[in-house]
C-alpha cells in the first residue's frame, strides 16, 4: 500500500531525514518511535504528500506522488489520505457534523451522500447526540473523535495519525487507540501512527524506531 524509498530531506543545514526506506502492506498498522525531532512528523508529512523530500519517492497503492503537479496531488491527498493530529484542528464556528462534511463537499461528493455517510461515522464513533454541538461545547475525547471521522469521510485508504492521543487522558487515549483497530477490522484501512505512547506503540503489527535521520533495524 506504501512504499517509501531513499527519503532524504533536509532543512537548510540541518539532514532531518537520511535515506528513509519504509514499506507497509495494506491494513497494517506501523507505529513510529523516536525522540522529539527524530524526524517521525516530516516522514508523514512526507508520505502524506503534505512535503516533498530533497531526494526519493512515495508510492501510495500504484501512484507515484512525485509524479503528480499539485492539483492533482491535492485531490489524491483528499481521496486517498486521511490524517489526524494531535491537536483536533475542528473549526470552531462549525458543528461537529458540519465539521465532518467538509473533506467531502471539497472532494464534490454530492450532499445527501456526504451527510449520510458523516453521520454514519459520527454514530460508530458514539458521537450522535453530539453532531449538532461545536468543538467548544464537546470534550477532548469527543473533538479528537470528531476528527477521526473527518479524517474517514472519503473513504481513504491510508490513515495518518500524528500524537493523536498526545492531548489525551488515559482513558480516552485507551479508547481511541482500540479505535484505530477496529477501523482496521471493518474497513481495512492502513495506518501509520507517530507516537511517544509506548501503549500504543507496541499494540501495532509493527514497531518502528527512527534515530539520527533513519529506521533501526
């Protein structure tokens, strides 16, 4: 589903990343573990097609991402790609529904489509009696939801989570991370978490450790 050769990518002087090869089939979930600054948010940003590397290619099922110009970059980031942060990055003046539309209506899925597909999501995410509230007025657990089923709208067939549960308690961070796996179960969906949670880190099929720019092995 991913292939990831050769990924350098630097910042002025300083190499962040140093030759990143990475290979991940479909429906598997990848955790990734490093110090802060190892470099695990620029590989996704990279392999989310959110930057480009100095050197190497990404492939995303059989699309090379190098070989797109933006707009159709754009559009296969939106299709194909779903990312969760560690901050939910809701906008505040919309409802959590409204909120889940919006990766849809950009992708032009048509409105009564989108919608009910939203509030699908938002009740396997036990989130329907909170659709019609604004991130404001729902808890951390529930915005961080709400941004998972954002992130699951169009489908995507690659799940990117960067600290997802970096702002969470125990107990939800438990939660979403049992989430993660159940997406997979239902929807074979692949997943590559970033993360300092060694809980969550180690409930994937794979751990990974990157270090001085590379992945141990």
């Amino acid at each position: 589903m991913i292939k990831a050769e050769n990924i350098w990518k630097s910042f002025n002087s300083l190499n962040v990343l140093k030759g990143i090869n990475l290979q991940v089939e479909e429906g598997e979930i990848i955790s990734i573990v490093g110090a802060s600054g190892a470099g695990k948010t620029t590989l996704l940003q990279i392999i989310g097609t959110l930057d480009r590397p100095n050197k190497g290619s990404v492939t995303i099922g059989n699309i090379q991402a190098e070989k797109l110009n933006e707009k159709r970059l754009s559009d296969f980031r939106n299709r194909r790609i779903g990312f969760v942060f560690q901050f939910h990055h809701l906008l505040p003046e919309f409802t959590a529904f409204e909120n889940v539309c919006i990766p849809a209506y950009i992708a032009a899925t048509p409105r009564k489509k989108a919608e009910e597909q939203a509030k699908k999501l938002l009740g396997f995410l036990n989130l329907t009696d909170r659709m019609d509230h604004k991130p404001s007025e729902l808890s951390g657990g529930e915005q961080q939801r709400t941004a998972v089923a954002r992130a699951l709208i169009n489908n995507p067939s690659v799940i990117l989570a960067d600290e997802p549960s970096g702002n969470l308690d125990s107990k939800n961070s438990r939660e979403l991370h049992e989430l993660f796996f159940n997406l997979r179960d239902q929807f074979n969906q692949t997943f590559i978490i970033a993360t300092h949670n060694e809980e969550l880190a180690n409930m994937a099929d794979r751990k990974l450790t990157i270090k001085d720019g590379i992945i141990e092995h």
